[in-house]
C-alpha cells in the first residue's frame, strides 16, 4: 500500500509533469471541415473509436449514439490506457469518470467508478434513466449493476501492474520534465506507447454532428495514473471535461484535469464561440488563460482542448506540442496535429 507521508512529502502536485510525443505526421494545422456528418476525438485512439462512430453517423444515425458506441472501443481496448485495462490509482484500483451530453442538454456522467467495463454507458443510463446529471463511487457501480452492467474482476492488466509495481518504487507524482520529443515519459499524464506503435493517453474525448446537424459529446477516462484515491479530473464534469450547446458547438478536453476544472474549459470554450470565436482561437484562448494562470508552471503541465462549432468548423489548441486529434467525415479520416502555445 501506498505510504501516507512519503505521498505528503514527494508530491508536487501542481507541478506534475508530462511527456508527450508527435504522434501525427503532418504539422499542425487548421482544420476546415465541409459538411456533415462528421466525428472528432482525442488522440492516437481517436481513429478507431471515429470509426465505430462513423458506423452510427454514416447511416444517419444520432450523434449521441455515436459518441457512445466511439469511446466504448477505448473503453473496451485492453492496450489502452482507457478502461478497466489502464493504471491504477496509488492504492492499487482502477477507478473510471465518464459523461456525456446531447443536443437537448442532457447529461449524465459516473465518476470514482470500480469494476465496470463501460462508464460512458452507464453515464448515459444517468442521464435516461435518473433524474440526476452526476452518480459516483458505490452509488454509481450499485446503480450500474440495477442496470445490468456486469461486475468485472477487479484486476490490473498485466501492463498496468507491471507500471504500478514499477512506481511503488518511487511512489511519487513528480516524473520527469516535459519532454515532448523523445515520449519517454511515465508521469500520470503521460501517453503510452502501444504494441501496434500508436500512443494513446488516459482519456478520450469525442464530440460529434449528425445528418441533421446536432451536436452531441463523450468523455471517459480512468483518470492521472496513480492519482490520490478518490480523485477526480475534469473528465466526469459537464463543463470541464466536456461541454455541448447545440446551438453553438462542443468541446471536450485532456491533459491535467485540475487546471481543466479551474477554468471550466470546456464550457468557456463553447462560450467564445458564441462570442464568435473560431473553434481554433476559441481553445486556444482559453489554453492561454489557463498558461497565464500556471505562470512558469505550465511548462510542465499538458492541457488541450478539441472543439467542433454548428458550422461543422473543428479546431484544437495545447499548452505544448505532442497533442493529436483524431478526425472523420465523409472524405476525410486521419490524425492531426493539433497548434501549441509553448515550444
Ligand atoms: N483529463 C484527465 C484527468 O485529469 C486525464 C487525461 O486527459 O489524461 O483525469
């Protein structure tokens, strides 16, 4: 078990670092997008999840059901770092946020959940089902199990308890400094390197617009690798990991969750637009304020944020080079770079 004092004593909280790699071939770019239906998700993993929810927008399908079938392929992935397979916290569990939202402004998301393959599915099941937006903890896995969803084997991966053991050692949050070039990184923001050479991360956010223009969102993730028992990200929180306002556009977000929260990123996101603001200077913006915040910190935090506005017009921003996004339409399917503000 995780030793209490040395935690007090190593912890750097507000200056974790991150190692993130370019995981895209072509250079960063700004991305126009004609027409729709069209899907946009967060990282390397992005692309197959895209796909499945292209299954669901290519047939004209709801985007709220594509958001959900997309990130259950991360969910359900045991190479990734999404889901039951990924790292634990520093007790040892693996424990899950998700939510979702839609075009009606709906929404339901389970946070600090154990044992369940699919979180996003049972945020929706939240947001259907119960007349509230947030279950968490036994709450939510009781709520989960009414529901049908069965209680997985509480076990690490392989992997992950290959990474756990290999922390103990150390049993601190700082890793190494930001190293976006070399990707060697293992601080609990850092991507991971798959077998299939892809890097993926803890989260995946998607946010989508159906044959009939609406805008609905996901976000699932299992979180900062070795986090505090019982902490949460942004990712389980409307507004933060994620925000939706059909009339205007959606967000979602990755990276450190806690300076995601402290702006209430993905809402602000979505309110610059409103303002007018393209995706792009929109998230890049609110990136900015986020560095202003940080000050000299934030060379060692990764934050990004991906949005998609009505017009079907997408744009990403990070704190730092290595972020990618995973894009489909009718004629397009690939990774991109997405434009950082610090080098
Ligand atoms: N945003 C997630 C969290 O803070 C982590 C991530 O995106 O990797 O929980």
């Amino acid at each position: 078990m995780f030793n209490r004092r040395k935690f007090i004593q190593s912890s750097a909280f507000g200056s974790f670092g991150l190692l993130l790699g370019k995981v895209a071939s072509a250079s960063p770019e700004t991305v126009t997008i004609k027409g729709k239906p069209v899907v946009i998700s967060t990282w390397d993993a992005g692309l197959a999840a895209n796909k499945a929810a292209w299954e669901v927008l290519g047939k004209g399908g709801r985007a709220l059901d594509a958001v959900e079938k997309g990130v259950m392929v991360t969910e359900a992935s045991k190479n990734c770092c999404v889901g039951l397979g990924a790292n634990p916290d520093r007790d040892g569990f693996v424990t899950l946020d998700a939510c979702i939202m839609d075009e009606f402004s709906n929404c339901g998301s389970v946070a600090f959940l154990e044992r369940i393959k699919h979180p996003i599915a049972v945020a929706r099941r939240v947001m259907e089902k119960t007349p509230h937006v947030m279950l968490v903890g036994s709450g939510a896995q009781q709520f989960a199990v009414i529901e049908g969803f069965p209680l997985e084997e509480q076990k690490l991966s392989s992997e992950a308890q290959i990474n756990y053991d290999n922390w103990l050692k150390e049993s601190h949050y700082k890793s190494p400094a930001i190293n976006v070039e070399n990707k060697q990184g293992h601080g609990p923001f850092a991507p991971h390197k798959l077998d299939n050479g892809e890097w993926n991360h803890d989260t995946i956010g998607m946010v989508a617009m159906d044959t009939n223009g609406n805008l609905s969102g996901s976000c699932t993730t299992s979180g900062a690798g070795f986090k505090m028992r019982g902490r949460l990200g942004d990712s389980p929180i409307i507004g933060a990991g994620l925000f939706v306002d059909n009339e205007v556009g959606a967000c979602t977000a990755t990276g450190q969750g806690e300076d995601v929260i402290r702006v209430a990123g993905s809402h602000s996101v979505v309110e610059l637009m409103r303002q007018g603001l393209s995706p792009e200077a929109a998230c890049k913006k609110v990136i900015e304020r986020i560095v202003k915040i940080k000050k000299e910190k934030a060379k060692d935090i990764q934050v990004a944020f991906l949005a998609l506005n009505k017009k079907g017009q997408v744009g990403a921003y990070a704190i730092h080079q290595g972020f990618s996004f995973a894009i489909k339409n009718g004629t397009r399917e690939e990774l991109v770079k997405a434009k950082f503000v610090m080098p």
